[in-house]
C-alpha cells in the first residue's frame, strides 16, 4: 500500500494554530512614533511620513500607441489574463499592430505598475520590470508610473498589491455589469509616501521575505503535483494489476495496459456500459429563457469540481430548458468530454445536462465506481484520441472503443474499496497542502500591507548572511 505519512507538509513554515511565522510582521518592530494618517484604511502611521494624493507621486497612463502607428510594427500585447499580483506579467502575445486588439495601447516603461481598473480583475496588478521597448498592454489597465525622485518604482509595485488599496479601488468602481474604477479616481486616493531611503529600504526587505515566501509555496505547489502523480500512478496499476502480485499475467494486446492478471477480461467500453450523451438543442444557449427553474443542471465545471459525488451545481433550467437537454438519472458516472477532459463525477441527484457530459451505465457485471476507476486509469488514452481545435473534446465513439481490462466482480469490489481509502489519503495530503499554501499567500499579504503603511520598520533591516533560502524537507510519498 503506497505510504504517505511521511511527507512533510510545513516545508520549514510555521502553520501552527497560533500562526506563527517567520514572516508575520509581528516579529519585526514598530516605529517609535505614529500619527494618524486622516485616512480611515490607513490609519496610524510613522510621524514622519507624508500622506497625499497618488497624483502627486505617480502620473497615469502618460502615453499611448498612436492609431497612426505603421501596422507592420510588431508588439507584444499584455492582457488582464496575463497579469496576477502573485506572479506579475505571465506573458504577452506577439501582434503586428495592424492585427491587434483596439485595446492594446497602453506603452509601458520601467518602474510602472499594472493596476487592473476593471473590478472582475483587480488582482491583476503587477510591477513593470526592464519590459522590452515594444511591451503593450490593455487599456483594461491603469498605467501607473512613479514621478521620479518622488517614488520608487518598486516600492509602488508593492504598494498597489496591498490589500487596503484593491479594497478601495473595489469600493470605488462603479458600473452594474462591469463595474470598473476610472483612472482620476484611482490616481485621487491617498498614499503614504515615505522619503526616498525608506521607500527603497521596504522594497528590498519585501523582496528578500516575499521570494522566500514565495519559494516555499512553490514547494508546496510541487507537493500537490507529486501527489497527483502517485494517485494516478496507484489507480492505474490498482485497476490493470490488481492487488495480488503473485497471480499469473497475461498480454493483454493493448499498448497501454501491457501485461494483466491472467483471469481477467479484456474489453471496449462499450461492452462495459452503456453510454448516453447529454444534450442542449436549443440555440443560443445563453438564452434567458431556459434557466431558473426546478432542475438541476450539470456542466463541466461541476464535474471538474466534485470529488467522488457531485452534489452541488450552480444553474437550473426551466420546463422549456428541460425540454432540450438530457436527463441523467441519481447515481449515473458523467464525464466531462469537452474542456476539463476526462473529469469523472458520480451524479448525487438527478439531473440534466448538455453535450458536453457523457453519462455512463455499467452492465451488471461491473462495479459503478471500479469503472470510474477504470475510467480515470486511461485518462492519458483518452486524451489521446481526443480532437483538439480550440479545446480537446471527446466523443462516444472515441470512448467507446477503449479497451481496458476488467476482474470479476470479487475483485472490482477489493479493488474499490483499496483505492477508495488511499484516494482518502490523498485527498488529505492535497487539502493540508493547499491550506499551506492560502496561509503563507495571507502572511504574503499581511507583510506588504504592513510593510508599506509603516507598521513594521525596517529600516535597520539587513538579508541574512546567507540569501539562500534553507531547502525545505519534501519527503516522498511512496
């Protein structure tokens, strides 16, 4: 049985009930003398500080692409999609001018910040750091960029991705459908602008503990992805070995399930259940007219999110949506085939869905959740014979003609209650590990906010004499 007690999922970070870290702010100290900034999200802050205006600081969105720029001129093209407060710019898509979005013309120079004015997309705020010449970006953006001798660059970028400023740009974006903050107005909030030394002393203490920060919830980010890698790993041999090692093997013909118990049978998936596709006729879908009513109705995203059952959704129809969609009776095995490919569920209740779910009734002699493990075993097949255009997507026929391997009912049964226990474990391991990782992004957070607003000084602040960050202790699961 795979063995994961031994994997370490603190990484050298204190997640202990009292919260304890060695980036809270509280570990540091607090200036001598503190005045109230005037400003209710501000509060107190160090006597000496100036508080005014980011116009007076920062200038926004100085300059533009000109429409009479030649077509042939290549950019690259920053989107909102591109940019999140943790990870910064992610990437750009190349255009030549002629061909690119109206909304790319915002230019960007170093030292200016990102800040998302549109309120579905206020964490996509990054700081601008030696961009190439040809770097633009949506004018979903506010360019905002440091007056210079007034305010650092960098400590701009981590001003503007603390938490009391997005809930300001928040409480001020305006707009029922798309509610966005308009640059004015976002330049016209109060900031504290500390003197220039301070400014840059900040912003290297923030670098040094957000890159530590940050390398421990990579660590973390590698753990969930090892332990999906061992869940598949056991699933696949669980259901194409089993579980005795000692019975006699035979070849099964099939390239991905190689050699199999010798009493086993090797079969299509159609021979295994029947599988019916869900529908949605009706055109456009959107269609306001077919929601909001008294049936539950699956899409993917309720696959991708259930664990073993689904027993929640988020959308309803109506008789008349009813009436052009599938019903999938309480109990069914649905599968995603378009977007999150391969994503299998067991329905909690009845329900319809569209054509993007396929639902799956096994034949009496296979075990309904031995054949959702069967299923996720030849995830890697499926995807194989899935099409791809502007996302893979599946289909019955390519489903149907699968094979995989399949034991006496005895044997299912073991096998799902083996795996269901280890899949138990799993899911433990994963869920400690991503509250790991929510706590050190808030301690993250916490510590830019307090750094920035002067409730922690650091101006004695020095890196440790080694900048390299102690190697945390990952122990394999196996």
């Amino acid at each position: 049985m795979t063995n994961l007690s031994g994997t370490n999922l603190n990484n050298g970070f204190a997640v202990g009930p009292q919260g304890e870290g060695r980036e809270s702010p509280s570990r540091f100290p607090k200036y001598p003398a503190y005045k109230d900034s005037g400003v209710e999200w501000l509060g107190d802050v160090p006597g000496h500080w100036n508080i005014s205006p980011l116009k007076f600081s920062a200038s926004c969105n100085d300059t533009v692409l000109p429409d009479s720029t030649d077509g042939d001129y290549e950019i690259e093209y920053v989107e909102i999609s591109d940019v999140n407060e943790i990870s910064g710019i992610t990437g750009s898509t190349s255009y030549k001018f002629a061909d690119a979005p109206s909304r790319a013309r915002r230019m960007l120079q170093d030292g200016d910040v990102l800040v998302s004015t549109v309120r579905t997309y206020l964490r996509a705020i990054a700081p601008v750091v030696a961009p190439p010449e040809n770097l633009i970006a949506s004018t979903g953006f506010a360019v905002v960029r440091p007056r210079k001798g007034i305010l650092d660059g960098a400590f701009l970028g981590y001003m503007l991705r603390a938490e009391w400023w997005i809930s300001e740009v928040i409480a001020r974006s305006v707009g029922v459908s798309y509610p966005a903050i308009n640059a004015s107005d976002l330049i016209g909030l109060n900031v504290p602008v500390p003197a220039w030394h301070e400014q840059t002393q900040i912003a290297r203490f923030l670098d040094h503990e957000t890159a530590r920060i940050d390398a421990l919830i990579e660590e973390q980010q590698r753990l969930i992805e090892l332990l999906k890698e061992k869940r598949q790993a056991v699933i696949s041999h669980a259901v194409t070995k089993g579980l005795d090692p000692t019975v006699p093997m035979k070849d099964s013909g099939v390239e991905w399930l190689g050699e199999v118990p010798a009493h086993w049978v090797c079969k299509s998936y159609r021979y295994a259940s029947i599988i019916y596709r869900g529908k949605f006729s009706h055109r456009p879908r959107n269609d306001p007219s077919l929601y909001d009513g008294d049936f539950a109705f699956i899409q993917t995203g309720d696959i991708a999110r259930a664990e073993k059952y689904i027993v929640e959704y988020k959308q309803t129809l109506n008789e008349k949506g009813a009436s052009v969609s599938q019903k999938f009776p309480s109990g069914t095995l649905v599968m995603a085939i378009a977007a999150n490919v391969g994503d299998t569920a067991i329905l909690g209740f009845e329900a319809y869905a569209p054509d993007s779910v396929v639902g799956f009734k096994p034949e009496r002699d296979i075990e309904l959740e031995f054949l959702r493990f069967s299923l996720m075993a030849a995830l890697q097949e499926l995807k194989k014979t899935s099409t791809q255009s502007t996302q893979a997507n599946l289909n019955i026929d390519r489903i149907s003609g699968i094979k995989s391997v399949f034991p006496p009912l005895a044997e299912q049964s073991a096998i799902t209650v083996y795996l269901n226990e280890v899949m138990e474990r799993f899911s433990l391991l994963e869920k400690q590990a991503e509250a790991s990782i929510e706590l050190m992004n808030e301690r993250r957070s916490a510590l830019i906010s307090a750094a920035v607003t002067g409730k922690i000084d650091v101006r004695d602040w020095q890196p440790p004499t080694s900048t390299q960050a102690p190697e945390p202790a990952v122990a394999e699961a196996h």
